[in-house]
C-alpha cells in the first residue's frame, strides 16, 4: 500500500503522545504531510485501540482518499489542513488537551518562557482567540498567529488545547511535551511566587546555542 509507511509514523507518534498522558480516549488529533496527501488520526477511536491502518489519508481539502470503510478523518482535520495547506514548511501537526495547557488555555493566559523547555517552541506560547471546535475558524485563528511568529512552534487554542507543528512529526511531538513540561513548570512557580521570565535575548542565545550544537559547530 502507497501509504502504509505514512500512516504508521502518524500512529506511531500517536501512540507516544497517549503513553505520555498527552492525548487520552479520543480527545487530540495527530497529522502528517506528504505531498498533496494528508495522514490523520480518526474520529471516535479511542488511543488505546488505535492501529496503523485506521489512520485515514485526506487531501488538503479533508476529502477521504483512502482508509478503512466507516471511519471518518478527525473533527479537527480543518485545524490541520489549513495549517499543512498555508504554512509549507510544516509537514506534522499535534492537537492535544494535555492538562497544564489546557489550564492555561481556559484561563487565556500565554504561558511565559520560565524554563528552558520553551526554547525549542519559539518563546512565550500564546493563546488564539476563542473558535468553536471542529470549525474552520480554528485552523484560521491557528495560521494567523504562526504566520505572525514565524519562530513559533506551538500555541494555545482558547478553552481547547494545545496545537504544536514541525517540519516532522517527531519535532511536532517534541514541541507538544515541552511545552506541557513548560506549562507545568510556570504553573507551580505561579503558586510559589513571581517567576522569573527568560527575556528575549537570553532566549535567542539559547536557541543559538541549541543550534550549534545540534549542527555540530560548537566545542
């Protein structure tokens, strides 16, 4: 089958996020890009059932193109299309309802860069305003922000969730667990006292150092 390697990586990476209590039952979507085609989670299979070959492949207009008769793409998939659709660069994207962003979400908080986990994420994660789920506005309040902060990897969907992208699956997931842990870790802070906020410049040296590293080009 054409598609057979696609949709195993979407499910694998799935699977990773429900083991780490990212996603839970059927609550947050999972997609990838190849081509014109699309890999996508389905709709009303909980995690813990999940196999490979229920990942349906949609084309970018969310038209089912191949998948098991009776499944049906996410009701998030307009979330994804738009995103693969409008920003070439990202070819994955992750939607979860982890908890500490969920938290943030609600209370339409961005969360601040208190820990290094952010740096990979593009700084403070802030929240797009509020659009009813399953809609095509959550994928049109999700692309402005991106295409705003071309840095950012993730961001808040009001009252919602979690949606982080990358230019492949694995660095989407990344984003989605770091920015969870960083959520976590602001969220405590905030019960203590008055964190201290990473500024810009201090962000920027860290990525660059980050990217040295991962290029090879530091001692």
């Amino acid at each position: 089958m054409p598609f057979d390697e696609l949709r195993h990586n979407v499910w694998a990476i799935t699977r990773k996020l429900y083991e780490c209590d990212l996603i839970r039952l059927s609550a947050g979507n999972v997609s990838a890009r190849e081509g014109d085609h699309v890999a996508i989670t389905p709709s009303g299979v909980t995690y813990d059932r999940l196999q490979a070959e229920d990942i349906l492949i949609i084309n970018r207009d969310g038209q089912v193109v191949d998948g098991r008769p009776g499944l049906r793409p996410s009701s998030e998939y307009q979330l994804h299309t738009a995103i693969l659709r409008e920003l070439p660069a990202v070819r994955a994207v992750v939607h979860t309802h982890s908890t500490y962003a969920l938290t943030f979400s609600a209370l339409g908080r961005e969360i601040a860069p208190v820990s290094i986990e952010l740096v990979a994420a593009g700084g403070a994660i802030p929240v797009a305003p509020y659009a009813c789920p399953g809609t095509p506005e959550v994928g049109q309040v999700s692309v402005e922000i991106l295409k705003a902060r071309p840095e950012l990897k993730g961001l808040l969907l009001q009252n919602h969730g979690l949606v982080s992208v990358g230019a492949t699956l694995e660095q989407a997931y990344e984003v989605a667990y770091d920015i969870e842990v960083g959520a976590q870790v602001y969220w405590r802070a905030l019960q203590v006292g008055d964190p201290v906020v990473l500024t810009g410049e201090q962000m920027r040296e860290a990525r660059e150092r980050y990217r040295l590293f991962s290029a090879g080009g530091a001692e």
